[in-house]
C-alpha cells in the first residue's frame, strides 16, 4: 500500500499519474479518475475524530483491483444514495457525482471495515 | 490552470489546458464565473486541450452552465476528448448542456 498524504494531495495524485502512464489510455484514464474521486472523498468526508490520518492506496494492475484503506469513522461510501442524473439543469445540484461514477466505471466493488479501517476494493 | 478567452461579435470563448481535476477545478470555476459576467449572448467553453475531467471538474461546468441560464446566455462545450465525452453523457449533463466536437462545428449549428 502507498501511503496517501491529505495535506498534499496534489502530490499524491502525481505519484499514482506516474505508476499508469504506460498504460491505455483509457485505462489510465479510469484508474486516475476512481483514485482522485474516493481519495477525495475520503479526505474531504471521512470522519477522523482524533485519529492520526491514515490512508492508503494499492493498484493492483495485473488483476484491475484498486484498493483504498483508511482510519477514518466506519462508512460505507457504496450506501450514498446516487443522484438522479435525469434531472434538468434548474434542479440538478453538485455533489454525489463521484461515488456515483466510480460505481459506474467499476466492475463491482467491495467495502469492508476491519481493524478499525474502512478498505474499497474497486475492481475495474 | 491556464485558460485562453477570445471575444468575437456575438460570442465568446474559453479555452481551458490541462486537467478539470480535483486541484485545478476550483481556480477554473472562478475564471469561468468572471468571464460569464460578460453576458455575451453565446459562450463556448473549448475542452480540446483538456485531458482529465472529474467530478470537481463536471461541478464546475454545472455552476457555469446555471449562470449562463440566469444570464440567457447559450452555454456550449466543445472539443471533448472521448474520456471527456464519457465522464460528460454518464453524468446525464448532455441532457442540458449541448456538446459539439469543434467550435466550427457548434457555430455552424448554433
């Protein structure tokens, strides 16, 4: 796993660009926008209480397999409700479009907490 | 994140570079709402030179395209990639905000 830095996010997506540029691009494409959209989330949403941050990431190229691990309160990010992408433009609000097509770009995911850590496994 | 904007009779455009991503989004949101107070009849938002779009990215195009409507103004992307293309029509944002591949081509249309 590869230690995700929430205060340099930035840096952290650049280290993962780096590990799928030799990929399709349309792979690389998806890996990147999966990663951004749940370390994200994780980072902006995730409820760490007193926790030191903790959150980590693994690519697991020969078998498609993302995997997301962190210390922050037990959630299931997979029970968002989805928004409803049918709406007009007057009724649609931002937010929940992430989770939403991570979901859609994904094969199937699985969530679990164990030993105080929330881990996604995205397989793609 | 760098943007270029052209005015001509009757429109203008915005062209972005780079990545609409989670980093670049919210600097991109703010150029886009000072360029949409021009009020021009016609905005094209030019993608052609942009590689990465994400959720943060769509939030952006979304707030730009509900202050064009305020605005009456005819609110346009064009030059997605097909990544773009997908991250775009997958949202549903086709539903509301027409895409074309140029801006030739959107001219011609519009």
């Amino acid at each position: 796993m590869i230690p995700i830095s929430a205060e340099n996010l930035q840096e952290s997506l650049i280290n993962i660009e780096r590990d799928v540029k030799h990929l399709d691009q349309k792979l690389s494409h998806k890996i990147m926008f999966i990663a951004e959209e749940i370390i994200t989330n994780i980072i902006r949403h995730g409820d760490f209480g007193t926790n030191e941050k903790q959150i980590s990431f693994n690519l697991d190229i020969k078998n498609n397999i993302l995997t997301f691990r962190d210390n922050a309160k037990e959630f299931n990010m997979l029970t968002h409700p989805d928004p409803d992408i049918t709406l007009d433009i007057k009724e649609r609000v931002p937010g929940g479009l992430g989770i939403y097509l991570t979901k859609k770009y994904a094969k199937s995911i699985k969530y679990s907490y164990e030993n105080g850590f929330n881990i996604l496994k995205v397989y793609i | 994140m760098k943007t270029e904007l052209y005015e001509e009779d009757g429109y203008i455009v915005l062209k972005a570079y780079g990545k609409l991503d989670t980093i670049h989004s919210p600097e991109f949101t703010k150029t886009l709402q000072e360029v949409l107070q021009k009020r021009s009849p016609l905005f094209l938002l030019d993608l052609s030179e942009v590689s990465f779009l994400s959720s943060s990215g769509l939030q952006a195009l979304l707030i730009g395209a509900k202050t064009s409507k305020q605005n009456n103004t005819e609110f346009v992307v064009v030059g997605m990639n097909e990544m773009l293309n997908d991250v775009f029509e997958m949202s549903g944002f086709n539903n509301f905000i027409k895409s074309f591949n140029s801006q030739k081509e959107a001219l011609e249309s519009l």
